[in-house]
C-alpha cells in the first residue's frame, strides 16, 4: 500500500474531520495517524492525516476529489507521497558541526533525505563533504557582488530540485529577493541570545554577562533577519564554572539538535505555516 500525508488549513467549523476521513474511507484509505488543532486566536483549523491507500489507488483521482472539497471548507491542502525523498542543499560557511550532523544523521539514517549538494563561502569544508560523496561548492562573493552570488545558488537549487535549502552555520545575510524566491523551503539556525548579544562572538559576551541558559532556534527565513516563523527551540543549563570556549561547544551540541529536529519534521510534513508562527504537529 502507498502512503501519503494529506496537509491543510481552513476557517475552523464543525465537520472538518468528519468530511476529510470520510472521503479516506469511500476511496478505501486506512488512516495511519491524524493529529488537529485550532488556532482559536485566528480561527483557523490545521490537520495532518498520514494514511495508506489501496494499490490501485489512482493519485490523481484521489487529488481531484480533496480538490472538489477544497471550496466547500475553504480548505488550502497539500498532498505527499511518503515515499518521496526530501532533496536538500545544505549553505555552510566555516562551522561545520551542523553540517557534520546532517550529514551523519543522513548516512545513519536517522534522517530521511537526500542531500544532494552542499553551498558555501568559504572552501574549508570541501573535505568533509566529500568525504560522504556531496558535491561542494565553494561561492565567494565575487566581482558581480551577492547578487551574483545569490543567481549561481539559486542556479544550483534549480539544478539539483532542491526541495529544502538548510543554512547550517551560513554567515551571510539572504537579500529579501532571494528570500522571496523560496518562500516555507528555507530553514536556518542561530544562537537564542539574539536580540542580547548581536554581533561576533555571542557565546563570549554571554560569558561575560554571565547566562544561565544556552540556546538555540531553528526558524524558516524570511526577509526579516533571523524573526522568521520558529520550528524548534533547544536550550541547556549551564553556570559561572563554565568557561566561554565551554558555552561555545554547548552551543554547538544545541544548535545541532535543533536543527535536525526542524529538519526532520519539514521533511515529515509536520510543520505548517500560521501567519508568522508555526504548527508543528511531532
């Protein structure tokens, strides 16, 4: 049997589940996982049904009825084979303990995708890379400026289909067109002190405040600097005995466990977009 992961959003009423399982069950359909929520706030209803269709089952006709429903609820739906890797590009620059765990967590298969090339600013993590048998590429801002920089990585995510970019420790800023492009298929980590401690070195000017809380937030990214919609926040306690090199290596630890969860649940089709919020459903 084939699985899928129906997706979708509308103004909440009642009869909502009602009508979408019932739909699943006429087409023979077995509802595998079903999670729902609604935003009270906004009145809008968010649904994930993850189910099995009969090996006959025909997508495009199993498209075409949630299409017919769509106007009836108001409902805006999206619809994934389960089995369909998640292709994704990966931007660094010279950190490489995010990059690092990605792309063990992906040869280990703990995390479900295909990372089809790796982006960066600088050359250092070619080796790394290679070593796992990615394509590096190694794109400074060159004489034509971040514009030309940016058209030759939008480029490469047209080349490769990339489903999903990760900044996994990218230094540099995305212009608001580049974001524009690749609206909800962005995702990037970043230390949780900011707005606290902008600028280099943030671990050593918490140091010097002296924190007790490490953090770290993985967020899709928007033309607003690092205030896009939140996936996932990780964070660690720490106290005056740790030394800044120290907070540096838990934040590290913190950043990566962030970001593969955001990752994992993109990928998953667990996270649907709510204004500038989230709904993440784990």
């Amino acid at each position: 049997m084939t699985e899928y992961v129906l997706t979708l959003s509308c103004p909440d009423r009642p009869g909502i589940i009602a009508a979408v399982s019932g739909l699943l069950a006429e087409r023979g359909c077995n509802i595998l996982e079903s999670q729902q929520f609604s935003d009270r706030d906004t009145g809008t209803f968010f649904m994930r049904v993850q189910f099995a269709a009969l090996p006959d089952t025909d997508e495009a006709e199993l498209r075409h009825s949630f299409a017919a429903l769509a106007p009836e609820l108001g409902l805006e739906w999206r619809l994934y084979d389960s089995a369909t890797k998640q292709r994704v590009m990966i931007m660094v620059s010279k950190g490489g303990h995010c990059l690092n765990d990605l792309l063990y967590r992906q040869r280990s298969g703990l995390l479900d995708i295909e990372i089809v090339a790796v982006v960066s600013n600088h050359p250092d993590l070619r080796p790394l890379t290679q070593s796992y048998g990615i394509d590096y590429h190694h794109l400074p801002a060159g004489p034509g400026g971040k514009a030309a920089q940016e058209a030759e990585i939008l480029t490469l995510v047209e080349h490769y289909r990339a489903d999903l970019v990760v900044l996994a420790r990218y230094m540099q800023i995305l212009s608001d067109d580049f974001c524009a492009k690749l609206p909800g298929r962005i995702i990037n980590i970043h230390h949780s002190f900011l707005p606290s401690f902008k600028g280099a070195r943030p671990y050593h000017q918490a140091h010097a405040r002296g924190v007790k809380l490490i953090g770290a937030t993985a967020h899709y990214v928007t033309a607003d600097l690092d205030e896009g919609p939140i996936i996932e926040q990780e964070v660690a306690r720490v106290d005056h005995a740790h030394s800044a090199e120290e907070l540096v290596a838990v934040g590290r630890d913190v950043e990566c466990l962030a970001l593969a969860r955001a990752v994992r649940w993109h990928i998953e089709h667990r996270v649907l977009l709510n204004h500038d919020r989230t709904v993440v459903f784990r």
